[in-house]
C-alpha cells in the first residue's frame, strides 16, 4: 500500500505543509486527523511501512519482521536490562498489540495534576476526549465465551477473592464470531490513518525524521525516505510540528535536535516478569479468541494477566527451564504463559553522534525489584488457585514451583542481573505540566519555550499509566490538539 503517489502535485525533495506530524502510532494519528479535519494540510511522516491490519497473522514470525522496530529486539542497559517493545508501521504499537483498554483511574490523573502541575486534567476534563475516540476507534466486550487461558486465570482469582475482570477491546466484534472471522482490531490504521486521509491527509510511509530546526520562523523537518532500494532525503517545512514517535523516539529526536529541557531524563515503564504455568487439562486451544482477563487485587503496584501463548511464544518463556523443551512441543495446549506487570523503574534517552538507536538506561531499584518479587509469587499462587499442577517462572535458575508450598523457594527479591523484565508499555520521557523544573511542555502537549513546537504521544503521560496505556494516549493526545485548534494556535 502506498499513502504517497507520486503525480499529486507535492514535490517529492521540498514539501511545504501546514502541519507535520512525526509518527502515526495512536498519538500521531489522533492528531493528524484532528488537525486534517480542522481543514489544515497535514503530512503524517511514519519511520514504518504502511501495511493492512492483516498483512501477516497477528502474533507470528512476519508480523514480527514487518511490524516489529528491531524485530521486537530493543534492550534497555543499566543495573538491570530491560527488553522493550515498540511498533515501527503506520498506526505504530496499535498494529501489533491486544487492543486492551482502560481509561486511566481519577487517583492516577490527580497525581500527576498535583505533582506536574497539569491544568484542566480533571477526569470530567479528560472524558469527553476517550468518548470522542471511543466512538472512532470502538470499544467493545467479547461478545462470547473468554478463551479458556483467560477464564482459568479468572477462576484462580474468583477462588482467592481477589478482584478480576474482563478487560474490554478497541475491536469491532462479529456478531456471530462461531462463522468465521472474529472481527476487526480497531488498530490506527483500521480507524484513525484512513480518516486522516479523507479529510485529505497525506501519509508518507518508510520516511524518518532525523532532525528538527528552526528556520525563518518555521519549523524544518529533515527526513530520509526509502522505497526499498533508493533513499532519499526529504526537507518538509511548516509551522506547526507534532512529534509522536513514541516514548523513545521522540526524545532520541529532539535532542538530536538541540530540545533537551526535561527530554528523556524521565523514561518510564511497566516492567513485566512472566510465569508459564502448566494445567491438567487442555487450557490453550487454537481457534479461540485472545485472553482478556486481568486482576487488578493489587493496583498500584501490580497487575496480572494472560499473554499470548502460541506454541513459539511458549518455547522463548520457557527457555529459562531447558529441559521443558519437549515437554512444551509434547503439551503446549495444556500450558500458557501469565504475567505480573508492576510500575517500578526509571529510565533515560540519550542520541549518541553515530549512532542510528537511541540509548536508553534504566534503573529497577531495590524496592522496585522487590515488588516484582513479590508480584512473580502472587502470580504462582493464583495459577495454583486455577488449578495449575506446575508453574515456570521465566527467570534462568528460577525453581519449578510444583505447589503452593514451593512459592517460599522464590526469592524475596530478584537479582538485577537476573531479572528477566520486558516492557511493552512506555511513557513519560517528556512530561507535560507547568512545572518547569520537571516539564518538557506546557500541559497541552506544547515544548516550553518553542511556538509551534508540540509533543502527541506517551512521552507527555507523567508517569506509569497502571492501566493499559493506548486509551490514555488516545485521548490526551485529542485534549491537546482540540486546544491547539481552539485556541487558534494551529
Ligand atoms: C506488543 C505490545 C502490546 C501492547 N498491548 C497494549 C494493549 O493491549 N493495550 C494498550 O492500551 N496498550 C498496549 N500497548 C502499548 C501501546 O501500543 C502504546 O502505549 C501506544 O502504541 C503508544 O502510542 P504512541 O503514539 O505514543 O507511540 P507508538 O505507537 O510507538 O507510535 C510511534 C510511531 O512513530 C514512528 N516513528 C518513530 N520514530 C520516527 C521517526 N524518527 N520518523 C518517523 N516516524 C517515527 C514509529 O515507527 C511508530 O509507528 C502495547 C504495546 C506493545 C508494543
């Protein structure tokens, strides 16, 4: 698919737009197609390749290697390493994840009205922009049965007394799921991109912005752009530049870009620990919809859930237990791989002359590491609670826990160096607040200091969101650019 023909009329070196938009992931699309609807000539610049929602079949190995920055492998140094995940396609992380979705808690948005000084965040403030993407991007419960990964989690919970539940999707359900496809993702390219471009939009997939520059009052937008074998580099000029290429791109490109009041010193992340747990019975059946419940007996500090659990995700979570390996192509239907999610941990981004990544540090500090602990054992004994005969933390040299007794054989707390954290939800590097001492923007998305100049991602949540992040990106991403629009800024 190509969202950039050439013949319709821009010229492919010089590009001069009203808006540019950096990255098409949830806050870039968002904005683009506010900005576009507004009756502006908006051009959405996206590192990734343009592709339909089902180029490859969610989850697998192609879908990985087109969708996937780094094929899903980015690494996070400091005392502990982290492996974070990241979309590179337009409509970015909402092409390849669940779909599950929160809107953020009241105690979380007071936080962060409190300590960053955000105006107008309220929740009252804040609903009308979920309901506004709500009714784009829709929100729906399975309209039948949970899989039985998902519902076996849910039962350890109900057996416990702990509080669970099924966690709605952006998915448009097929009525009748039983004859055949289940329905559509309401990914960004499924809603808000093909919006954008009615309103007249332009997409230039393949194309990345490598720097940013003030020049004669405008802002320039340098940027390579790649058709599969020739590259070309691009200058696009506006007034207006959105940056949304997530929580660690955007950083990595406005200090490259000389912006670095309050950029990427304030990383954050859901760190996640996994456990495969093994049942009697035959819990992971191919066919079934994907798993939607999450317990939430302890937010803040963590929560648990089911992951994605076909037969190749089940080798890499078991790697940790080698001698599993034929156990896993013997039984994986009887077994599936649960997490514990808390919100501890810091991070920065750094640009490096040379090199063509960011530099992301990250700190898990003691009691950081103590909550996950304490999370990777809750977690044993709700599977236990769900009737699981074994559990296999996904931690090298961690113990196979084959009762409820045996969790006291975990650690009290997880070694740095063996610490096994992934992380799929990212924000904060940039907050947003009228506290200048900690905000790199006012609390409406624009950099402090810079007309004209504005973030629209995760970059400007001013901490861990403990929920599922997409609907909060979501929906600040529309307060701010309904502002911008509103007040005549754009
Ligand atoms: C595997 C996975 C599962 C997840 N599951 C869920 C879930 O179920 N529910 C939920 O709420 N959240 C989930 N998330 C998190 C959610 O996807 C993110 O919070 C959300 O996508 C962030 O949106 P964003 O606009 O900030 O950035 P992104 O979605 O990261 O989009 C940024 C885009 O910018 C592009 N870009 C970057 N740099 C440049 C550049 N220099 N030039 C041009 N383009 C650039 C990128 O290629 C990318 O497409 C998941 C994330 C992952 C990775």
């Amino acid at each position: 698919m190509t969202s950039f023909p050439p013949g319709n009329g821009l010229s492919h070196d010089k590009i001069i737009a009203d808006v540019l938009v950096i990255g098409s992931g949830p806050g870039g699309a968002v904005t683009a197609s506010m900005c576009a609807e507004a009756g502006k000539f908006v051009v959405m610049l996206e590192e990734g390749d343009h592709l339909s929602l089902d180029s490859a079949p969610h989850f697998s190995r192609e879908e990985i290697l087109q969708k996937y920055r780094n094929a899903g492998v980015n690494i996070g140094f400091g005392s502990a390493k982290i492996a974070y995940v990241e979309g590179c396609c337009v409509g970015g992380g909402s092409e390849i994840n669940r779909g599950l979705y929160h809107r953020i808690s009241s105690d979380v948005l007071e936080n962060w009205r409190r300590d960053y000084r955000v105006d107008a965040l309220a929740p009252s403030e804040l609903d009308p922009h979920f309901a506004a993407c709500e009714e784009v991007a829709q929100v729906q419960y399975l309209p039948g049965p949970a899989p039985h990964l998902s519902t076996r989690l849910a039962e350890g919970a109900r057996n416990l007394g702990w509080a669970c539940l099924e966690v709605p999707r952006l998915y448009a359900y097929a009525t009748d799921i039983a004859t055949g496809s289940p329905g559509r993702k309401q990914s960004m390219s499924e809603t808000f991109v093909p919006r954008f471009m009615r309103a007249g939009g332009v997409v230039m997939a393949r194309t990345r912005a490598t720097r940013i520059s003030r020049v004669s009052g405008s802002w320039t937008v340098s940027a390579l752009s790649w058709d599969g074998t020739n590259r070309r580099r691009l200058e696009l000029t506006a007034k207006t530049v959105f940056v949304a290429a997530g929580a660690v791109q955007t950083p990595w490109l406005l200090r490259r870009s000389g912006v670095k009041t309050n950029v990427g010193n304030s990383l954050r992340f859901h760190p996640m620990l996994k456990a495969v747990a093994l049942f009697r019975d035959e819990i992971n059946i191919p066919g079934e919809l994907e798993p939607v419940h999450q317990i939430k007996e302890f937010d803040p500090r963590f929560s648990m859930g089911c992951s994605m659990s076909k037969r190749p995700a089940l080798a890499l979570a078991m790697a940790a237990h080698p001698a599993m390996m034929e156990a896993v192509d013997r039984d994986w239907r009887r077994m599936a791989i649960y997490y514990v999610q808390s919100t501890g941990g810091v991070g920065k981004v750094r640009s490096l002359p040379g090199f063509r990544d960011p530099l992301v540090r990250v700190e898990l500090h003691r009691l950081d590491l103590k909550e996950l602990a304490d999370g990777l054992a809750r977690l044993a004994e709700v599977l236990f609670a769900a009737g699981a005969e074994a559990v296999y933390p996904s931690i090298p040299g961690y113990p196979v826990l084959r009762s409820v007794a045996d969790i006291a054989k975990l650690p009290e707390t997880i070694s740095p160096k063996q610490a096994n954290a992934t992380a799929l939800h990212l924000f904060s590097s940039c907050p947003m607040g009228e506290d200048k001492q900690k905000c790199a923007t006012d609390s409406f998305g624009r950099v402090h200091g810079m007309d004209g100049l504005y973030i629209a991602d995760a970059s400007l949540l001013c901490g861990p969101t403990v929920v599922n992040p997409q609907g909060t990106v979501m929906a600040v991403a529309h307060r701010n650019v309904m502002h911008a629009i509103n007040s005549g800024a754009i």
